[in-house]
C-alpha cells in the first residue's frame, strides 16, 4: 500500500466535511464509478438508494496515474494540514458529456454549473473516507468555515430539545420580503420551528459573497415573531454546501441532506438552484419553474422529509403586502432579481423599503461600500504553532464583522502558488515575504483587510513587511510565542520529525533560526488557554487598537453561540 497527498479545492473541502459528520448519508466517501453513473443516470446510488448528484473526488490525469486500488489518499487542506484518509476502492475517468447531459440537462458552457463542470478534473479517485484526528478536525470545521456551522448530531438534538416539527428554508442568496412571507407561511402551516440554512460553501460566480449573505440573514431573523413563552421561534445555522446549480435535481438533494440533520420539512419555492442567464429564454431560466416541486412530488415516497411547496411571492403595492403571484396579478406585482439587486448596489442606488426590512438593506449597502481605512494582521510564529488556525478564524470573524474586503494570505498557500520557486535561504526568506508584503500594500490601499499567517522567522524581514504596509493602513503583529516542544508535539504535517530524521534541511526551530519579535503589539501562547479565548482576546484587542469596530451585541451573540 502507497500513501499519497491530495490537497483539497473548496467544493472538496465542503464535501469531505459533510460526508464525515454524516450530512451526506448514506455516503461513507467519495463514489465509485457504480456509484457515479447509476447517480447520473438514475438518481440512486447502485444499491437503489435515492441519491441525485454525484459526490467525487476530481484529480488531474498525472495523480490519477500514481494511484493504485488499496492505496491511502491523505486528504490536506491547502496548508498541508491532513484531515482525514481515502481508501483508494477505484480510479476511473468521469463521464462529462453525460454527466453535463443527464444531471444539468444541457451540454451549454453558458449554464454555470456546466461551466463549473468542464472545468473540473477528468479522472475521479472513489473510496471511503475517514477521520484523521477527530479533535483536529473539529477545529479545522471552526476555522474553515462561517461561523454557525451545526452538524447533523448537533442541531438533531436541539430539535429534539424542542420538541416541535421543523421546516427548513435552504438559500444561497440574502433573503428578502418575499422569503420572510413565504418561510413565515411554511411555519404556521406546521405549527413548528424555523430553520435558516443557507449555504455558506462556493456557489456561482457573481454571487453575494458567504459573509454578506449571512449578515444580511441575520438581520432578517430580528423580525420573525418569538414563541409565546418568548424563546426564539427561528434557528439560524450555516452549511458548507457547495451549489452545484443542478435545478430540480440539486433541490431534491438539498432536502435529503437536512433529512439528515433530522429536518421534518423542507421548503421548495419556484426555480431553486436554477443559475439563470440563459441565452435562448426571455426569463433567463434553464429548467422549468415548478419542476423542482414536481419531481419532489414524484419521489417522496422514497424521503422521511416532507416537501412544502410554494409559489413565487412579490410585492403588491396596492395592498402594500407581499403576495403569490398568479396568472391574475402577475402584471400589478413588483419584484427584484438578484442580478438586478447586484447592479442597483454597485451603482450606488437605494433599495426600494418594501424589498427588504431596513436592517437587511443596511448590510447589502454596507458590503458595497468602502470608508474605512485599510489593515493587516500579521501573524508570525514556529511552524505548527497554532498561528494558521488562529487566521483562519479571525478571517471568518472579519468577514462577519466589516464592511470591508477580507483577504487570508496564508504561509504554506503562499508557498505553492505566490513564491513557488524560492528556497529557505535567508535571501528567499526575505524576498518571500516582501511578495507577500507587495500584495498586501495593495489591497490596503484600496482599503481591505488582510490576515496573514507567516513563519517570517527574520527580524528584518518583518520589518520590511511592516514598512510596506503602514504608510497606507494599519498593521498589527501577533506573535504566536507557543514553545519549541509543543510545536513539535502537534507537528499535523510531520515537518519537525522530517526534520529531527535527517529529511528535511533549513527547519525552522531546527536547523534554522526563529529571530523572537523584540517587541510585538500582541503575544498570544496558543494551548495555554482554550482556542476560543485566543481567538476572543485577538478580536478585543485589534477592537481596542480601533483596526474594527465593536460588534453589536445581537451580533456577538449569534457569532459565537
């Protein structure tokens, strides 16, 4: 048996995780060609069970041809770090024509899923997957995705706490007016618990980015009535879904997966999942659009969960109410596209007050518009110091809390991509940071915030970074002090023991040197205290520093339930 390493793209990030907490059962991995093509073809997995998309692990034809049947596949985010293992059952070519063809029903590049699809790797590696390191991966989950992110085992047992049916609302757009009027519906139709679960994984290009999304969502919950002893009648959790954009078939997989988070109900509106801008239709649709409700309709007996279908609501200015559109008062009836909330906001012009309440048109302006000025958080630190998880979090926090853009410039990322090429000299150390510093001088100029998690192990190379940046925004440096032996007791990505081994020269802590800070804004030892605590302290601190503002209280509470 031969180990490789794979590192993961965002869809595949998305998909490891919910095939591991059991949001994709009956996955236990990445499909095998059976799999593949009777999901394609049939909308089951081999065995009959109902299963719509294919869930694959897509490789370049070179990594395919050095995986064998039996080999392990070490499955690494971007920085290395190793989160869980595949079983190598098989290696197989994908189907694309077909698979373009039968799940998305058109072979045209202007559908974006189609799009997304001839874009992808051609060879597929399927196999079960399982946890590395089950501590770890938890953390990685709080890091690498939006804050709110429930398991199914999580939210199963606050429903079962509630005691109420549940019907959930799936979205990957901000919510409006006429989602507030169809989701209250649905839950007075159940007499029951609200769950929000939009999507916070990749979707198609142009759309809100996870974070305004999710802002604006939760300014939407404010006005949802409470229970009549006062508790909340709406639950709001994240998904890292990755949208296929598949139409109907992708709406029926959105509701056996919240099947699985032990969802009684699931709403189903008109055209979901559906990309628009096609070409050869006047409306912009792909799929017909109650085709979704349809199919729902036809497979039914085959789910636990139970579908609520709805019509299109738009606002009626006579009655000033959002209403179901029907074939009589289609023409009298206003509404908004996404598209065309995306121009409005660009341009700088006002949402109409009945489109939104006020609070959720307030984070959509807000996202496109920039007055502060900008800043970077540098965190530097020994490899496997905690210094990546700790960015990685503060970014999801950032993104939450600004207005401005967010960017994670991450050492071993930069590494393969930025500075592919450099050694460990003291030279290409240096000049691998002032690339790093190059890129962020410019989007601090244009007033964003950077997070950035570096080694940096060079006194002089810090400062050059900071001398990039100051003239034109704020900059704070974190030094993660963690000790020498802790780092190599973590060791995720076993460099130190490569190291200690004789295999890996210029380690630094090892054979290298770490020049200490002499005198960093802020000094955080991660293990000493509870990870939420470090990432509470870093956020006060840049809070104090005036680097962001305070969050409203609402809002903190939300974040960090």
């Amino acid at each position: 048996m031969r180990e490789h390493q794979w590192f993961l793209t965002a869809q595949q990030r998305c998909d490891l995780d919910l095939l591991l907490s059991g949001a994709f059962e009956p996955l236990t991995g990445f499909l095998t060609s059976s799999d593949y093509h009777s999901a394609v073809e049939r909308m089951t997995l081999a065995d009959g069970q109902l299963w719509p998309l294919p869930i694959v692990l897509d490789v370049p034809q070179s990594f395919a041809e050095e995986v064998q049947t039996g080999d392990e596949v070490i499955l690494a985010r971007e920085d290395r770090t190793p989160l869980a293992v595949l079983s190598v059952d098989e290696v197989y070519p994908a189907s694309v024509e077909k698979e373009a063809e039968l799940v998305y029903g058109t072979t045209d590049p202007h559908h974006a899923g189609v799009a997304a699809l001839y874009k992808r790797n051609p060879w597929l590696i399927g196999g079960p997957v399982r946890v590395l390191d089950a501590e770890r991966l938890d953390l990685a989950r709080r890091v690498d995705f939006l804050p709110l992110y429930r398991t199914p085992g999580e939210l199963k047992a606050r429903f079962k706490r509630l005691g109420q049916p549940v019907v959930a609302f799936h979205t990957r757009n901000a919510m409006h007016g006429g989602h507030f009027t169809l989701t209250k519906k649905a839950q007075e139709q159940i007499g029951g618990h609200l769950l929000l679960h939009p999507t916070t994984g990749p979707t198609k290009p142009g759309d809100l980015s996870p974070a305004v999304r999710l802002k604006a969502i939760w300014a939407l919950t404010q006005s949802y009535p409470p229970n009549r002893d006062g508790s909340p009648s709406v639950t709001l959790a994240t998904l890292p879904l990755a949208m296929r954009m598949a139409g109907p078939r992708e709406a029926l997989w959105h509701a056996l997966v919240r099947q699985n988070f032990g969802v009684d109900y699931f709403i189903v509106g008109r055209a979901p999942a559906d990309p628009g801008g096609n070409p050869a239709r006047k409306d912009g649709y792909w799929y017909p659009p109650f085709e979704a409700q349809e199919l729902m309709d036809k497979m039914q007996d085959q789910m636990s969960i139970r579908a609520l279908t709805f019509p299109e609501y738009a606002w009626d200015p006579g009655t000033k109410m959002y209403t179901a559109a029907t074939a009589q008062n289609t023409s009298k009836l206003m509404g908004l596209s996404g598209t065309r909330v995306r121009q409005m906001l660009k341009n700088g012009e006002e949402l109409p007050e009945w489109y939104a309440p006020a609070p959720v048109r307030r984070v959509l302006h807000d996202a496109y518009t920039v007055t502060a000025r900008g800043a970077v958080v540098f965190l530097t630190g020994l490899p496997a110091s905690g210094k990546s998880t700790l960015a990685n979090a503060l970014y999801h926090v950032l993104t939450l809390r600004d207005q401005r853009s967010v960017t994670l410039l991450d050492g071993d990322v930069i590494r393969r991509h930025l500075s592919r090429g450099l050694g460990f000299s003291r030279e290409d150390r240096i000049e691998n940071i002032e690339r790093v510093g190059f890129v962020s001088n410019l989007i601090v100029r244009h007033g964003g915030l950077v997070v950035v998690a570096m080694v940096a192990p060079l006194d002089e190379g810090r400062r050059r970074f900071r001398e990039m940046v100051e003239p034109w925004g704020d900059f704070a440096e974190v030094y993660v002090a963690t000790p020498l032996g802790e780092c190599e007791r973590r060791d995720p990505k076993g460099l130190y023991r490569q190291a200690r081994e004789g295999r890996l020269a210029e380690m630094t802590g090892i054979q290298s040197p770490y020049e200490v800070p002499e005198a960093p804004d802020l000094t955080i030892i991660s293990g000493e205290h509870p990870f939420q605590e470090d990432l509470d302290r870093l956020v006060r601190f840049l809070e104090e520093r005036q680097v962001i503002s305070e969050l409203e209280p609402g809002m903190i509470a939300a974040v960090t339930e």
